[in-house]
C-alpha cells in the first residue's frame, strides 16, 4: 500500500466511466504507474470500490477509495466500509465529491478515521466557504471544484481562478497543514500548471484523461509543465 507522500500530485478520479471499470481500469491505473515512474510526479488513482483489490495487487502507486460510508463494522448491507477499502489496499480515502455529498459531522468522522488508519484523506469541496469548514476539520487534502465545471472541459484554473487562489488562502489562514488541490474541466499541461500558480498543490481529474484517444499520452501532457 504506497503512502501518498509527495505533491505535486495529480489523482485520477475514476468514477463509474466504462473506460476506467474492470480490466480498463487495471489498464488505466497501469499507464498512471508507467507515467509516474518516467516523470517522477505522484500520480494516485481513485478506481471504483470494487477494483481497489485487483489494482492494489497490479500497481504500484497510491490508491484511493471513492467515497466510505458513515458506518462502523457490522449490520450495514450495501454500505462501503472504510476498513474493508483499508484491507483492499487503499491508502487514502475521496469523499463528499459533488457526485456524493456527505453532512460535515460525517465528513469528521471519515477524516478522523482515516487518520487512525493512516489513510490520506482527501475532502472534495465545492466553493471557498465548504472548503473552510472542512480545513477546520483537518484532513489531509482539501480537493476544491466548483461543480458546474465538472466534466465541462472548461478548466476552473481558468474559469475561476479566484475560487482556488480564494480557497488557498483561506485553508492556510485556517489550517496551515492542510493541502489545497483543485479539479474540474483540467486536461492538459497549460491547466495543470495554471492550478499550481494559483497555489494549489495539484489536480484531481477524471474525464479530461479518461476519455481521451490516448490517456497515457494525455497524462505526459498533463505533468509536462510542472
Ligand atoms: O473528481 C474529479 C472531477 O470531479 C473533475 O472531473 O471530468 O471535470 O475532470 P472532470
């Protein structure tokens, strides 16, 4: 299980896309770890629950689990349970994205839950404001994307650049340990290095390199101007 140790870091997000499900996510998560060997940048992958297992055995780069569930073990049939993700080989935990919202006193529990594991969390937030409240929290990662963007190919480091930078400020005044990523509509190289001027420590994305012709020539694009 590879610890989320560096940034820049870039973490694929890989939601539920036929092209990043089953035998193409192995395969995706495979042109991560290869670009992320041959440039040196941190490259994690979120795949479906479901593939954590076979990804965890097969690569060699951090894996994180989309979303876990409020629960502890025991009688909660159908809930994702963040020892199960833990034991899958994930470390480090994506929750409340825009796509799966969480209440903020779940969100406290996940990170702090996390922690004990010694799982990264990553906290998906929304605007300035969300972002503030879940610094206070103090997760590892605070991921901020406006959600109109998301999926939009328009890049919030360039449509809303006063979000991240507004964000960044707002984290370091609250919780100086925490990191600041952005995502949404990010693809290439000019996007990546636009979120790290604006002071972010990275990108989470998902469509961009995913549905492209060629994600693992995408994903050189991507880090080429860090
Ligand atoms: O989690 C990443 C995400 O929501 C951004 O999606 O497709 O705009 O890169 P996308």
């Amino acid at each position: 299980m590879k610890p989320i140790s560096k940034t820049p870091i870039v973490i694929l997000n890989f939601k539920t896309y036929l092209e990043s499900t089953g035998k193409n996510a192995l395969k995706l998560a495979k042109a991560c770890e290869k670009v992320a060997k041959e440039t040196e940048v941190n490259i994690a992958v979120a795949p479906q629950h479901m593939d954590i297992y076979q990804l965890s055995q097969k690569i060699d780069i951090p894996i994180l689990s989309q979303h876990i569930d409020p629960i502890t073990a025991g009688g909660h049939t159908g809930s994702v349970l963040l020892e199960c993700a833990h034991e899958a080989g994930a470390s480090g935990t994506l929750i409340n994205h825009s796509e799966k919202r969480m209440n903020l006193a779940n969100i406290d529990q996940i990170v702090k839950r996390s922690a004990e594991k010694e799982m990264i969390s990553v906290v998906c937030t929304n605007n300035i404001e969300t972002s503030s409240a879940v610094a206070s929290l103090g997760p590892d990662f605070v991921a901020v994307e406006p959600p109109e963007l998301i999926g939009s190919g328009i890049p919030v480091s360039q449509a809303e650049p006063e979000v991240v930078e507004g964000t960044v400020a707002m984290v370091q005044k609250i919780n100086p340990s925490v990191k600041v990523l952005c995502g949404a509509g990010i693809s290439t190289g000019d996007d990546m290095k636009a979120a790290l001027d604006l002071g972010s420590e990275g990108v989470l994305l998902a469509s961009g390199i995913i549905l492209a012709k060629d994600p693992e020539k995408a994903l050189l694009d991507l880090v080429s101007k860090i």
